[in-house]
C-alpha cells in the first residue's frame, strides 16, 4: 500500500486497487476506490458536497485524515478505521483470516464491476434507515435488505447507527446491506468504484449534515398540511365536484383532491379523456373556490396508441434494454416507460404536463410507478441515460421528481409537493411527498407503516405519508375494517400528511369504462358512526396546522425530520432505540398508535421530562412506561408540559 497526501486529501495505491478519503462537508469522510487503473471517477450522483476543513497526514506506516472530531486512519493492508472524538464507529474488515482482501471487486466488463466492502458487526449496534419496506422491524440489526425498488418498497442506502454515526453508500446501483452477527457488508450489483460517506454525531447531527450534503427540503406550503382525499378513482368530473361538495355540506376540511389513473385516453397521452372531464378548467375552478387544490395521476408508462409514443421512440426517451422487448409493463396491453434520467425526457413530458393539466388549473401532480414497475424485475436488462439499470436504476424516482420540480419552478410555482410512490437519495429538495404504495388493508400492515415511516424519517425524507385505511383488501361495511380505519385515521392525523386514499373493492364492472372504481372512500362511506369518530380527528388536524407547519419549516432548515424516532431527541436513553411504534411528531407531541384489532390499552414509554396526556390533561413524569387507555374513538398522545401546541387539544372541537 503507498499513500500520498495531496493538500487536504488522503490518496493510496496498492495492487489492483487505488482510491481516497476527502472531507465531505464538516460531519463527513468520503471514501471512494476502484480497480480500474484510471483510477475513481467523479461521480457525485445526487450529493452536493461542499468543501470543509480536513488534515490528511502519514502516522507511522497509516495515513490519517481529519474532519472535526472524525477520524479516518487507513493501514497498510487497507483497511480503515473511523473514530469520533476518540470513540470507536465502525471498522473494515476482511471477509476471510487468509486471502480474504478487504473489499473485493468482480469484474462484469466494459469498466463495470460487482463490489462489495465488510465492517466488523459490533453486538450492542443498532441501525435503522435503508428507507421503507414492511418488515416489522424497527432495529435492522440482522436484516438483509435488497436495494432495490418495487411497489411499496423504497431503498434508500442510509443507515443512522446508534454506536453515533450516519452511513451513506453513495452508489445508485442495485445491491443489497446485510446487517448480520459477524459482519455489515454492502454489495453493489454493478458499478465502477465503492463510493461511501461515514457522518459523525448524534441523529439530529447527522440528519443535518445528511440534508447539506444531499438537500434540504422546502417549506411544506400551507395547502398540503390539510386532509387530503382519494380513491381509486374517481371516474368523472362530476364525480369529484359531488365529493368535494359534500364536504363543505357536513362542515368538513378538505384541502386537496387527487384524481387516480385512467382518467386519460391512451396511458402516456397524459391528458383529460374528454368524454369523462369535459372541462377540466371548469372543474378546477370551482374547487379553487371551495379552497381545495386538485392533483392527478401521472404514470411513466406508454402503449403505441398514444399520441406520444411515435415521438418519444424517436427522440429515445423511452427506457431501452440490452435483450427483448422494451415493453417493461403490462397493464391494459404491453407498456414501454420514459426515460427521465434524460433531460431530454424530461422537458418533452412537463410540456405535455403543463399544456394538458397545469394550463387547466391542476394544482399538483402524483407521481405513480416511479420505481420504475417493470416484470420481470431485470434491472440489469435496462439501458437508461444514466447508464446500466443495475448500476444507476435508484436514480429513477429522483429524476422523476426532478421532472416535475423543474417544470414547476419555471412556471413560477413555489409551492410544489409531488406525491411519489419512490424516491432516492435527495428527493427531498424536489418536494417529494412519498408514500408507502399499494399496501394491504391490515392491523399487521398498519404496524409494519409506523416503523417503515420512521426508517424513511432517517434517511433525510421528511414527507412521508400512507394510504389510510390501506391500499386493498378494506370492505366498508366490514365492522373489522372500520376499526382499522379509525386507528388508521388517528395515525394519519400524526403524520406529515393526512391522506385517505384506498380501493374499497366492490367494483362495478357493468359500466362502459375502462378501469373502474371501488366503492365509496370518502369519511362518511364507512357509516354514521365511523363519520362520528372521524369528524373530531379531521378537526383536530386543522388545528394542528399551525404547528405542523412550524415545525416543518424547521424541517427545511436543520434537516430534522418532524415525524422522528425518539432516539433522535433522547440519543442517550437506550429504551428509545427500541420503540418502532410510538415517536415525535415535532418538538413537543409524542404519539402512540393503536396497532392492533380489539386493543383498548397500550403500554407507552415516556422519556426524560414531564408529559401531559392529550385525552385526560394528566401530567406524568418521563423516564417510565405507563399503561394508557384508549377506547376505538380515542388515541395516544401527549404533549411536553408547557408547550403551546396544547392549545390545539385543550378546547373542545366543534
């Protein structure tokens, strides 16, 4: 191994290998290496670091560099260690006592390789991240998590430690982290170089440094804090005027309304079918009247009868692949998918968006597929713009939001949200709203969400919501699933967007429509009494508006999620580790929800400090559990002793 110092940069060499560490902003090390004999390449993908103090040095036969109070020391068979303020983080370690190298590459040709790089697993470590997927857990400790995107499963390579330090693989490429006894190892499927980010300090550290180095968030506008409607689907124009008419007639808030796919005429048509909407404009301006902003469905998804089709082929800005067909989707016929990691794709499609909806009054765009959806899941079959699909395909949901957030900012409107079924690394500066895709209409599911939000709080997401109710498999007569929506609903009040959304099966295949709707999704198509139970909650939330906004616009600024594990406040309390089914909502609200059918009762940890209880106005003190009732039209939360925010909860609601 040789090392060479280059100002404020660690260099090295050894046989079939060379690399670096640099600063990465003033939390980060970036380590970064490669077998080509090119040497690393300056791919950034979706950071953007800025430049910090570093001192690289040689200590004996190591080299050293430091960031702050983080240290990296490389030894000369090429491992590395990090440290932080004189405490132990993570180390290197080789895969085998002989032979086993220290990161070890695969070569797959035309200056691609598999690689994969192992750290010593430490038995008292924690780890949370890597984004959603519902799999019960809260602590990956002894997970394996693929990376790779598929409906309701969004990988996001970040991990938080609770030995104190962040963790970014910096590779867009399909792989998989395993978070085993004898070792964490990261694995890329395809890429060029092993490319990482080690962040030093506690979470609400590292949750900063993450958002400088990738971006921050906007300011959540006003609009999006409110209850938002849908279902799967609202067939005609008429049908969506009905709903949001009845809100205002039973005195509910409503501040946005979605309307879901086929809607269109040909899927990448991206317009009106003017036999269901005849006007759109019309239609939007009323329900701009009633103070409701309208969204609708965007698929990436393209068949040969669209009006598009002919010019997206020919400009290349469909997704190609290396062997078959490029019909990646079969919905209604085989779909090819647009290729927006091309910035070509990128401005032909907003064009089409802003003629054909935005022009209309169309205040927001969901963005579904994202992942992107493809059978079979071959990412390395795709050709994109970005590259092989293996090495680049996590970049596609970013590339999507990107879309949008452009498109939108060059037409003068600041207060984008876009709601997307993926997103990657960074996404968050694009206004990504993401939700956790088609997910089944369970208690076991609705378990699986609290935990799987707060593992995408982590990775710097801080908009994040789920279909309350879930996705499929709810009958609304079904007085099982009416419990399950009224614990889904107070859930729902306590994340960054309340969002009903679900098909309700039943649908009625007699009508002359191409996708038809489930049944009635809206708050009083689940009887007279659920309506009871939902009325105060979607009160409740309106008056929480203030609060979520402030605190999401210290969301924007320090990076800190506002739906948050409570480690992030409470790093030294090793109870808060454990808890994947109560968390902050904010500074000053700890919410627990009701997870599971029949429950009446939970036990909930309060930590350090007094808190009050939303219900009764009782004050207990932190650092215990405690035993807390809930009855189906009540829920669990608290507020810290003195806060302002109890102003919300202490009057009655209307």
């Amino acid at each position: 191994m040789r090392f060479a110092i280059e100002g404020q940069t660690v260099r090295f060499e050894a046989p079939g290998e060379s690399g670096c560490l640099c600063a990465c902003g003033p939390r980060g090390i970036r380590f970064r290496s490669t077998p080509d004999p090119r040497g690393v390449q300056p791919q950034d993908w979706t950071l953007m670091p800025a430049p910090a103090p570093a001192a690289a040095a040689l200590e004996g036969d190591c080299a050293v560099l430091q960031v702050g109070t983080l240290r990296a020391r490389m030894h000369p068979d090429g491992r590395l260690e990090y440290e932080d303020a004189g405490r132990p983080l993570l180390a290197e370690q080789p895969e085998l006592a002989f032979g086993g190298g220290i990161r070890r590459y695969r070569n797959i040709g035309s200056g691609l390789w598999q690689a994969r790089v192992s750290f010593a697993a430490a038995p008292d470590e924690h780890f949370y991240g890597l984004g959603h997927e519902a799999n019960g857990c809260f602590d990956l400790k002894g997970c394996v998590i693929d990376l790779r995107n598929v409906n309701a499963k969004c990988a996001i390579p970040y991990l938080y430690s609770s030995r104190g330090y962040g963790f970014l693989w910096n590779l867009p490429s399909t792989g998989r982290c395993e978070l085993a006894a004898n070792r964490t190892r990261w694995h890329s499927d395809c890429t060029r170089q092993i490319d990482y980010v080690v962040l030093g300090g506690t979470p609400r550290q590292a949750a900063a440094a993450l958002a400088d180095l990738t971006g921050h968030a906007p300011p959540l506008p006003h609009w999006a804090s409110g209850i938002w409607q849908s279902r799967l689907r609202y067939e005609t124009q008429a049908e969506v005027l009905r709903v949001a008419r009845r809100y205002r007639e039973l005195g509910l808030p409503l501040s946005a309304i979605i309307i879901d796919y086929f809607h269109w005429t040909e899927q990448g048509d991206w317009r009106f079918d003017p036999a269901c909407w005849p006007d759109p404009a019309a239609m939007c301006a009323e329900l701009h009247a009633m103070g409701v902003k309208v969204g609708v469905s965007v698929w990436p998804t393209v068949n040969e009868k669209s009006e598009n089709y002919a010019a997206l082929r020919a400009g290349n800005m469909l997704i190609a692949t290396a062997r078959g067909t490029d019909r990646l989707f079969d919905f209604y016929g085989p779909q090819a998918v647009i290729d927006t990691t091309r910035p070509a794709t990128r401005r032909f499609v907003w064009e089409k968006l802003r003629q054909n909806y935005l022009d209309n009054g169309v205040d927001f765009f969901w963005l579904d597929e994202t992942e992107p959806e493809i059978h079979p899941e071959d990412f390395d079959n795709l050709v994109l713009g970005s590259g092989r699909g293996d090495e680049t395909a996590l970049l596609y949901p970013f590339c999507h939001a990107q879309m949008v957030w452009e498109g939108m900012r060059a037409a003068g409107r600041a207060d984008t949200v876009t709601l997307v079924r993926c997103a990657y690394t960074g996404a968050q500066r694009f206004g990504a709203l993401v939700w956790s895709g088609d997910i089944p209409s369970t208690f076991e599911s609705l378990a699986a969400q609290v935990k799987a939000g707060l593992h995408m709080a982590v990775c710097g997401i801080p908009w994040w919501n789920t279909d309350i109710g879930g996705f499929y498999g709810g009958d609304p007569d079904d007085p099982a699933f009416r419990e399950l929506l009224v614990r889904w609903f107070q859930y729902g009040v306590f994340c960054p967007v309340t969002r009903l959304h679900g098909n309700r099966g039943g649908q009625d295949r007699t009508r002359p429509v191409k996708e038809p709707t489930g049944r009635g999704n809206e708050p009083w198509s689940f009887g007279g009494q659920v309506l009871a139970m939902l009325r105060p909650l979607m009160l409740l939330r309106e008056r929480l508006r203030p609060y979520i906004e402030a605190e999401m616009a210290k969301a924007s600024q320090s990076g800190v999620p506002v739906m948050r594990p409570l480690f992030f406040d409470f790093p030294q309390d090793a109870v808060c580790y454990t808890l994947g089914e109560e968390y902050l909502f904010g500074d000053d609200i700890l919410f627990a929800p009701i997870v599971r059918p029949g429950q009446r009762e939970k036990r909930v940890y309060l930590p350090a400090g007094a808190w009050r209880h939303t219900g009764t106005g009782q004050l207990y003190a932190g650092g215990a559990w405690y035993d807390i009732g809930a009855e189906l039209p009540q829920y669990i939360a608290f507020v810290r002793d003195g806060a302002a925010v109890w102003q919300a909860f202490a009057g009655p609601l209307p």
